[in-house]
C-alpha cells in the first residue's frame, strides 16, 4: 500500500517536532527556566482555614449569616466538652476544673466570651429585690446538699440542659467565642493552639476526666489540617504511584524518567501559578497535584508507547519519535483541551473551593500538553532509550483474539449495552442526594471524633438560627410578640431532629417568675408590656462584663435570636425538610412581621450540596457542548462527533447507578464528577475514533479493518493510561476529606467503565453504523474540513 499522503496537521506536527530535534538542549534548557519561574509561586500559597471559603459571596446562606453576625455577636467558637470518669459533673473536683477552665478561657487568644456550668448567671428573688449571680462559685468549699441545689436548678434551666450540661449530668461545656479581627491568616491556629494548651494542662491535672474540642473554630481549623494532611501524604504517594507505574507499563527506565518529568514540572507549574493567583489551599484544591499527575501521565505515555513501539519494530530513534508525534499530536491536543474543559466547568459550582481545584487542575493540564511536545521529544533525543525488537505477534495476541469477538459479537454487545442503561437510569432515579457535613472528615482528623463524642454525650452539632424580627424597635416587650416566639420556642423543641434551643423568651419567663417571689406559677409571658421592659432592664444591669445578652437581643431591641441545635444523625435532605416546617409554622402561628429567613451553619451546609447541583447542572451542559464541537471540529465529523457522546455518557450515568447501589445516596462530590469525568473519559474514545478515522480516510480501510487497526495501534496505551488515571484517583480515596474519597471512587468508577465501553460499545457502534457504507462514500468524514490545517495555518 502506497504510503498516505500527509495532511497539514501531519506537517505541523513534523515540523514542530524537527525543530525540538534540532535544539534539544535550547528546548530543555528553556522549559526548565519557565518551569522554575512559574513554580517559585508556590511558596505564596497558603491553607484555608474557614468553612467560609466553602461559600460564594453571593451565595444567599452566606449573606444572611454575615446579616445575623452584623444583628449580633459572632459565633466563632470553641466548646471544651469536659466529661468525668464518675459520671457526674456535680462534684467538688470537677466544678473546680470548670471554674477554673472558664477563668483560664478568657486568657485565650482573641477570646471575647465564655459561657459554662459555673457562670451561668443565675436569677432569684429576695424579697423585692431581683439576685443575679454566678451559679457556682467556690466549688471547693460547696457542701453535699449544695451541690443537690446547684444540680437541680442545672437540669431544669432550658438555658443549660442539653447545651453545657447533660439531661444526665455526666457532661458538661465551656463555649469560648472568639473575635478574630480577620487581618492574618493565622489567628485560628493561635487560637486553637493555645485552647490545646490548656486542653492538655487540664487532661495533666485530672487524668481521670476526658476534655475534647468541638465547635466552629476547630471546625475551621480541620479544614486547614486535612488540607495540610493530605498534601504531605497523597503528593508524596503519588509521585511514588506514578513513577512505579510508568516503569511496568512502559518496560524502559529512561522512558518511564523522561515522562516522570514531564508530569512533576506539569503538576510543579499548577501549584506555583496558584501561588500567583493568590489561591488558598483548601481540602478540596490541595488534591490538585495529585490530579495534575494522573492527567499529565496520559500524554506522555501515548507518545512513549508508540515510539518503543516503533523502536520494537527496528525503526531509528528520531524517526520513531517523528512518527509518534505525528501521529498522536491531534488526539493529545484534543484530549487536553476536552480534560481543561471539563475541569473549567468546575467554576460553574457554587462552592469557591472547586473553582480553585478546577484552575490549578486546568493550568496543570495544559502545562502537561505543552511540556509533553517539548520536554519529552527533547529529553528522548538526548536520552538513550532503547526496546528490544520485536520478537512477534503473540505479545497483542490478545488484543486480536478480543478485537474478533467484538466484531463477531457487536450487535449483542449493542442490545446488552441498551438494557444495561436502562437498568442503570432506573437506579440512578432512586439516587439521594444527601450530607452530613460533620462527617466530611474521617476519623484520623481530631474534629471528627470530638464532633461526634460531644453529639452522643453534651449535645446538637447542626447550627440553626432565626432572628425573629418584632417589626419595630423595642418591640420584643410586646407580649403578642413574647406568646408567639414562646410558642415558636416550643415547637421548635418538639421537633424530632431538635436537641437544644436557645430563646430570649426563656429569661422573660424566668424574671417574671422572679419577681413574683419566685412562684412557679409565673413562668410565663408578663401580661403588659412595661413590664416585660422593666425586667429585662433590670437584668441586664446586672450581668457582669462580657456576659450581656448582645448575642441575644438586637441593639436596639427590634429582634431576638432562636438557636436551635439539631442531631447529629440529621442528614442534609433533613435539615431542608425541617427549615421548611419551621418557615411554615412561623407563617401560620405568628404575626406577619416575624417572617424569618433561617441562618446558621447547619442551614448554609444543608443547601450547599442542593445549590452545587443545580450550579453544575449547566455547567455540564456547556461542557457537554463544548466539548461536543471540539469533537465534531476535530474529526472534521458531525456524526461521529455526536456518535462519540454515547460511549462517554453512558459510563458516567452508570457510575451512579453503581453508587446507588453501593451507597444509596451521594454528597457534594456528585455535583463534580459528571463534569470532571466527561473531561477525562472522553481521551480514550477520542484516541480509539482519531485511529479509527485515520485508517478509513488514509488507508482506506472497512470499518471492521478499521477498528482493528485502531485496536492494534491505540489498545494498549488506552488500557495503560485507564490503569494510571484509575491509580491515580484511587489515591484521592486514602483523603481524610470525604468530598476527596468520594470525587476520587466516583472518578474511577467512570474510567473504569469508561475503557469498557470503548473496548465494546464503541466499537459496536462504529462497526454498525460504518459497515454498509464505504470509505468513499463518506462525505461526513471529510465534508468539515480539516482543524489541524487551519491551526497550522
């Protein structure tokens, strides 16, 4: 067969390849200074530590919660859960720990407030006078019968049971708020240190008691950890994985060097041009590298695969290397511009951090397609890379014996892949969408298991707030107001998710109660307004210093504030359900004006999986369009660029229904994957199709030639590369970030199914559609022209 005239593509990649020949070092010497330049950036990145970041700044939740923390103090805080061995805090030694814990509280960095058992400013009548004190002072010298009295008033306030003490009395709190003046990145790491510090020095003085932290504070602290965590970890591991595994599947140590450094300078210029944009690493971005590394790894071994090839085949080394380039200088442009597609999209999602993920990724990816048509072809004229010539056929023996089933089975292969989509769009339907945010982390990050310790044993971890406005100034004395957030207030506490709530409405029942010589019969709403004023006056002239209700009470007494803590077994889908019957309570029970929008952290998580999905859902449509025209551009085919959507959809769509029935329901990482994945997936359909096209247009191969040929040629380095980019994101399941462990399966779930279905539904589907027609007379095939031409051009 004469050989096929070369096309403008061929040439340029010639060309472009001949000029890397004949300057190898000028091309290496260059490369690495760029290199050095872009990655010296990395040393101006740093960890995000708040779940701030998770948000965008015009993300609803995040508003109304900077709304609440403008209306009333902020909510940044630290709980020491403090737990005896005895099981009951109501002792003289563990009193004293908690007056002094409190006291040494207000020494922490930043600290503005400290609440607990022992401060607790307790209220009673004397005579007709109102007595505002700490409830426990002097712990020491309390008798037996007074630390009955100090228990008993303890477990029947609703300000303190199943907040800082137990409904057993077996655990008890201090809450630390912090105000950080927000102008370093390391005020919550000195904060949190210190609180350690004395965490410890307390553990030091009562061995026998268990103290753990939990709050948001710590909770913004483990984001930085786990960030921190896995970048000294999975990069590390990666590196490891990547070199290892480029030396099994390419059978040369040059070889497997030479695309080893393609892909550390790739994964090297991601990181320090983030440095540049000012990106902060959060636990989601700082997989980054390790995402750069499996990506960047295709390239190379596409070109190293099929110049050993050439080598095995007897050809020179600079020949072999012209003719790789040649011929896979198309489908690598291709394939990285639909992965930085793919990943691009990530910007559509609601939450900031993928953002940054999708860039670094983006930035890396294209580094890796640069790097791999200079750095590579120059370091293998200048390396001796060597293959011993092949001895026969029998070594892809297989890939023939498998290619005959295909061919003979393709109209079974088609039916079976139909049926096996049906099955898989009726799992996915039954698919939730569901998070527990507490649970992002696993248990090798200290936040999870204080989180859940405090769950079990103090109380709530799901923050839900309601600033319940009166709808005038001074008008929470209004007992109309009053009757309707008591009633509010004790709905709330019937609801099945809710463990603890917090309500202004609590104090005016108990000063009311007060100041009718205590008579329980006056736990109740005061029946006039003045009244209600006059006795909340009262109390607060006598808190003392940094325990006023500022954190209650809007300055000018025109709202309140309702916390409500909600189990931690409450699930996302939950949590909407509640805020849903709260909204409607309040509009069905209470005055117009104390319509609300609820707030808190507990809210914010609780929407951030629903708003990233529907974020993402047009991102993936302009990635599925975009990336759809580059394909029909690129084969210079409509019908086989729209032909190509069925092999690369249809491996994600399955990938949960797989979930489905491995889990049942999916976090925020399912927002991501489609996008991320229809990126990635794509690279080996379009390899198989730029092969395939090549045989019919150069060849003038049948289509069953045809996919042999492309079988032959491109079979190996597609299973090379699944085995890598599967690797690769398995990896992400060792994160001790559950959005990482998820994105990562998830992702190798997809690739996995992805090079089934170009190993059987491709194929499938080529061979019946292009088997009655002739090469000739395929004017789709050509009717397009020729991208790589105009590129040239």
């Amino acid at each position: 067969m004469n050989t096929p005239p070369l096309t403008a593509g061929d040439r340029f990649a010639l060309a472009w390849v001949d000029r890397v020949c004949a300057r190898p070092w000028m091309v290496l010497l260059a490369a690495l200074a760029l290199v050095g330049a872009a990655s010296s950036g990395a040393i101006r990145l740093s960890f995000s530590d708040s779940f701030r970041d998770y948000f965008g700044p015009e993300n609803p939740e995040l508003l109304a919660f900077d709304e609440l923390q403008a209306t009333y103090a902020k909510s940044d805080s630290i709980l020491f859960v403090v737990q005896p061995s005895g099981g009951d805090v109501f002792t003289r030694e563990t009193l004293s720990l908690i007056e002094e814990l409190t006291e040494r509280a207000w020494q922490l960095p930043y600290a503005s407030r400290v609440d607990s058992l022992t401060n607790f400013q307790h209220s009673w009548a004397e005579g007709d006078d109102l007595t505002v004190a700490d409830l426990v002072r002097d712990a020491d010298a309390l008798s037996q019968e007074e630390l009955e009295a100090r228990r008993e008033i303890a477990l029947a306030e609703p300000l303190l049971r199943g907040l800082l003490v137990s409904p057993e009395g077996d655990t008890t709190g201090v809450n630390v708020v912090f105000q950080f003046p927000e102008v370093g990145g390391s005020e919550v790491a000195e904060a949190v240190t210190a609180a350690r510090a004395l965490a410890e020095e307390a553990r030091q003085q009562r061995p026998d008691t268990r103290i753990v932290l939990a709050g948001v504070t710590m909770l913004n602290h483990a984001f930085a950890e786990s960030g921190q965590r896995d970048g000294a970890t999975l990069v590390p591991l990666m590196f490891g994985l990547v070199f290892v595994l480029m030396l099994v599947i390419l059978r040369s140590l040059v070889a497997a060097l030479a695309g080893f450094t393609v892909v550390g300078m790739s994964a090297a210029t991601g990181l320090g041009l983030a440095g540049y944009l000012g990106i902060a690493l959060s636990p989601v971005a700082v997989t980054a590298p390790t995402l750069i590394m499996t990506l960047a790894v295709a390239d190379s071994v596409h070109i190293l695969v099929t110049l050993l090839a050439g080598l095995r085949e007897g050809s020179e080394k600079v020949a072999a290397l012209r003719e790789s380039v040649r011929v896979n200088f198309v489908p690598v442009a291709i394939t990285s511009l639909t992965t930085i597609v793919g990943f691009l999209s990530l910007n559509f999602s609601d939450a900031p951090p993928f953002h940054d993920l999708g860039n670094i990724t983006a930035i890396g990816i294209a580094a890796a397609f640069l790097l791999s048509l200079t750095v590579l072809p120059a370091m293998v004229v200048l390396l001796p890379i060597r293959a011993r010539a092949k001895a026969g056929s029998g070594e892809d023996g297989w890939i023939e014996r498998f290619v005959s089933w295909v061919v003979r089975r393709h109209r079974l292969l088609l039916v079976a892949s139909g049926l096996i989509l049906l099955v898989g769009v009726g799992l996915v339907t039954q698919l939730d969408l569901d998070d527990q945010w507490v649970r992002y982390f696993d248990d090798r990050v200290e936040f999870r298991g204080a989180a859940e310790f405090t769950d079990e044993h103090l109380t709530g971890l799901y923050l839900v707030e309601f600033s319940v406005p009166s709808g005038e100034a001074e008008g929470i004395h209004d007992p109309r107001y009053l009757r309707a957030l008591d009633g509010f207030t004790q709905w709330l506490r019937s609801q099945p998710e809710v463990r603890h709530v917090t309500s202004y409405v609590d104090i005016v029942k108990r000063l009311n109660q007060n100041l009718h010589a205590d008579d329980p019969a006056y736990s109740r709403i005061p029946e006039e307004r003045e009244l209600a004023a006059q006795y909340l006056l009262l109390y607060e002239l006598s808190l003392p210093f940094g325990l006023d209700l500022n954190d209650r009470i809007a300055v000018d007494k025109s709202a309140t504030r309702v916390t409500t803590l909600l189990d931690g077994d409450t699930t996302t889908l939950e949590t909407r359900a509640f805020l849903r019957r709260a909204e409607s309570w309040l509009a069905e029970n209470a005055p117009a004006e104390m319509a609300t929008r609820p707030s808190g952290l507990g809210v914010m998580f609780a929407y951030l999986s629903q708003r990233n999905i529907e974020s993402m859902l047009r991102g993936n449509v302009t990635a599925v369009l975009l990336i759809v025209v580059v394909l029909m551009l690129a084969l210079r085919s409509v019908t086989y660029g729209l032909l190509s959507l069925i092999p690369n959809t249809v491996p994600i769509l399955l990938t949960f229904a797989v979930w489905q029935l491995v889990a049942g329901k999916v976090g925020m990482a399912g927002a991501m994957v489609s996008a991320t994945s229809l990126g990635i997936v794509v690279d080996d359909t379009v390899h198989f199709l730029a092969k395939y096209l090549r045989a019919r247009r150069e060849r003038g191969l049948d289509a069953e030639a045809a996919v042999r040929y492309a079988f032959r040629t491109v079979g190996r380095a597609i299973l090379a590369t699944t085995v890598i980019l599967a690797a690769g994101f398995l990896v992400l399941t060792l994160s001790t970030f559950r959005i990482n462990f998820e994105l990562g399966l998830l992702t190798a779930i997809a690739i996995a199914l992805a090079v089934v279905a170009d190993f059987t539904l491709l194929p499938a589907l080529l061979l019946w559609w292009g088997r009655p027609r002739s090469p000739q007379a395929a004017p789709e095939e050509s009717a397009h022209g020729d991208l790589s031409r105009r590129l040239a051009t």
